[in-house]
C-alpha cells in the first residue's frame, strides 16, 4: 500500500509526463527484474554470483575487455548465466513502448543487453551497452548471430570462428571490420596488426576499455536540446557515459527517478524520486494517465 505522499509524487510524475512531448528514458537492469533476471549490484544480483564463482578483485573483470582477450574461458563459463532467456517484457518495457505510442518518447537509452525492449516494440532505442544478439570474431571480424554461437555457450565453452582457420590466417591477423567490436577506439584499431587477437567470438555487449557505439554519442548530442522531461528507472547510474546525462542536459529540464533505492551523481537531485518497485510506480502511473495496459494493438488517439 502506497503512502499518501508517494501517490502525490507518482501524480505529479503524470502530470509532468501530460505535459511532454520529449521524454528521454534512462533504463537499466532493475526494469526487467519482475521479468525473473537479476540485476548487477543489488545483493544477490550476478555480480554477486560472479563474485561467488571467481576470485577477482572487481567482479566487474569479466565483462573487461583485456580481461577477456586473455582469458575469454572466464567469460564463457558464465556467459549461459546472462544470455537472454526471457522474452516476455515487463510493465515497465511496456510503459516506455506506450509512451512511443502516444508520440511522447524522445529515446529510450537501454543498458540492458537483454533485448525486452525490442520485445515490447520499443523503436526509438539505443543499445547503449550493445546486445547479445550478434558477436564478431575478434582476429577477423566475421559477423555471427548469437544462434551460431548458442550452443557453446551453453556447453560453457568458448566460440571460436571457423572462417579464420580455415583461411588460414591466424597468425596473419587481417584488419578488424569496423563492425567488430563496437568501440574498438582509435589507438586500439591503429595498434590492431600488432594485437595478436585469438580468433574468439565475441558478442557485440560493450565491455569495459571499450568506448560505447557512435550511435549513442549521435543521438545524445541531438536529443539534449530536445528533452523536456528525464525519466531514469531501475539503474544504480554506475556507469559511465549514461550516468553522466542527467549532468549533461539542461537544468530546466525535470529529471525523475523511479527506482529501488536513490542513486544518482554527487551534487546532483532528481525533481522526484519515486522509491519502489517499478512495475508498481507504473501501474498507478497508467490509472492516473488513463491509458489502457496492454494497448499493443491498438492506435494511439
Ligand atoms: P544495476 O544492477 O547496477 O542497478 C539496478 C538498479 O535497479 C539498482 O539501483 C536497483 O536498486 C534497482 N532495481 C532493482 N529491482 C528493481 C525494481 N523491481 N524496480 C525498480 N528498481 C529496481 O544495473 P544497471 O544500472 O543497469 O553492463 O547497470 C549498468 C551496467 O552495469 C549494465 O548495463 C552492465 C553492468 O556492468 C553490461 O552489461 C555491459
């Protein structure tokens, strides 16, 4: 049972949400928690499993991308743990694809490499994190679909690309296709004929050491004069460049934070925060909006 005071808030977020017409939303791993998928840092979350698992000192490591060059069996002996598994999205996914519906959402910024938000319908998305759904062979940059690689992942073992060996030109690594590895930077790309890259497959998720995708930094740089409303649900905004946008837009824009605990930058605060389960905050939000749950089929008035 909600409190009056967070029914107030929840009101004012839907008067706000009335009144734009270029919400930006930040998401993170907490939307797709009722979808049975733990996020990262909350206890118990997988970085805890991972932590469990391994010895490292970060359990971060594993998604590094040095890391994961030299040692990708890591990687892959838990990489069955975090494939994409459910495609059922939540109330949450469904609400930023009802607020696209109503012509009201600017972009929704997605860390997830999930893909519910492609299952909710949700067109205006940005993978900021990349997606499990296609990989690259680091050496050659063959293109492969997380199909081709499936199988290895659930036997735990690492994807290794047959058309390099069977060109024979392991030890010849060819220039990295500029689809490789999604921020495959500069000096790394410059560097590449030195970087003797196995042939592993790797999926196209954004590991730490690599830049996220020009579309992220395209996007942004377009949709930051246009924001009139920051939504953020269910991230701890931890890392960095997407917990660095409610700093880098407008101070005249509202920013709202739905989410489990309040997180946030330092010298920063949010005009509302909404503390709680976000199914939850949304439900409530579609009564007072008047919208109808489950609209997918139906056109927006
Ligand atoms: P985190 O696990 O860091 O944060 C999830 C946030 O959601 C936490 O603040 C939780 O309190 C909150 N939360 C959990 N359940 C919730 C619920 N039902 N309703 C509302 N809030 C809830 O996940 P992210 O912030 O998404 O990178 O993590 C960012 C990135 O860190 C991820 O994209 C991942 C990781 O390294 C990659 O996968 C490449």
């Amino acid at each position: 049972r909600m409190k009056d005071e967070e029914l107030k808030c929840i009101e004012d977020l839907s008067r706000k949400i009335e009144q734009s017409s270029h919400i930006m939303v930040i998401s993170g791993a907490g939307i797709s928690v009722s979808c049975g998928i733990p996020d990262f840092r909350s206890a118990g979350g997988i970085y805890d499993r991972i932590q469990e698992k391994f010895s490292l000192l970060d359990p971060q490591e594993i998604f590094d991308l040095d890391m994961f060059k030299e040692n990708p069996e890591m990687f892959y002996s838990f990489a069955k743990e975090i494939i994409p598994k459910s495609t059922e999205p939540s109330l949450s996914h469904r609400f930023i694809k009802d607020l696209e519906r109503h012509q009201k959402l600017l972009r929704n910024y997605a860390q997830n490499i999930d893909g519910l938000e492609s299952a909710a319908g949700i067109d205006r998305v940005v993978y900021c994190h990349g997606s499990f759904s296609t990989a690259h062979c680091l050496r050659c940059g063959a293109a492969y679909t997380l199909e081709d690689i499936k199988e290895d992942i659930v036997q735990g073992q690492v994807p290794r690309c047959s058309r390099c060996c069977e060109e024979e030109s392991c030890c010849h690594p060819l220039p990295i296709h500029p689809d490789a590895t999604p921020g495959w930077d500069e000096e790394q790309s410059s560097n590449s004929s030195t970087v003797v890259a196995p042939n592993v497959i790797k999926p196209d998720i954004v590991f730490f050491g690599e830049p996220l995708n020009s579309q992220f930094f395209d996007c942004f740089n377009s949709d930051r004069e246009k924001v009139d409303l920051l939504l953020v649900i269910g991230t701890s905004l931890q890392v960095a460049p997407v917990s660095k946008i409610p700093l880098s837009i407008s101070p005249q824009v509202p920013q709202v934070l739905v989410n489990m605990e309040v997180v946030g930058p330092s010298n920063h605060w949010f005009d509302l925060e909404l503390i709680g389960p976000c199914d939850i905050i949304i439900q409530r939000l579609y009564q007072l909006l008047g919208w109808q749950q489950n609209e997918e089929q139906q056109q927006c008035s």
